[in-house]
C-alpha cells in the first residue's frame, strides 16, 4: 500500500489548490485515485493532479490534489493512500511516476 502523509499545507495565489507538503511511502501516478483518511477511516476521494519532483532537506515532497482531498486534508492527521488500477474522470494524465522508501 502506498501512503503520503501530510505535513503541511501551503495555499499559493497563481495555483487553485494548494501545495500538500508531506512524506510518501510506495508509488503514486498523476492522474491515479486516491482516497483521503483521517483516524483510519476514508474522509473523501479524489486525484493526485501533480507533484514537484525537488525533494526538501527533509524528504518531504510536493503534491497537487483534487478539490475533494485538498480542502480536507489536515497537517499531521491525514494520510492520503493511493488506489491501484482506478482513476477519475477529472485525472490528469501523466508519464511521471514517484516511488520513494521514506
């Protein structure tokens, strides 16, 4: 299972959704469903629309997602887990992939 957990939240002007700054574990693709929980239980689903591929010093990455996950997503409560072989009709198609073991 692949997870992100979200570590911080950073609105930008010359964006609609905000940068979700956090820790990923396993795979996500652009364009893939992800499911949005809190407490172990599943608050919202949406996309992972993009991700910026500069690491922090402290191994965090940069994700864009959905409406549906970024308006709910909490620092430090919320991991977002991405499902396999599903996306959405809003995805965003991509050829990038990311694959971290932190």
């Amino acid at each position: 299972m692949s997870e992100f957990r979200v570590t911080g939240i950073f609105p930008v002007s010359f964006r609609p959704d905000p940068f979700v700054v956090g820790r990923a574990i396993g795979n996500f693709e652009v364009g893939g469903a992800v499911e949005l929980q809190r407490a172990g239980k599943a608050i919202a689903h949406g996309v992972l629309r993009a991700f910026d591929i500069h690491r922090s010093p402290r191994g965090e990455l940069s994700f864009t997602f959905s409406d549906e996950i970024s308006s709910a997503s909490a620092s430090g409560t919320s991991f977002v887990r991405w499902i396999p072989d599903r996306t959405y009709s809003q995805a965003t198609p991509s050829l990038f992939r990311s694959s971290s073991g932190r």
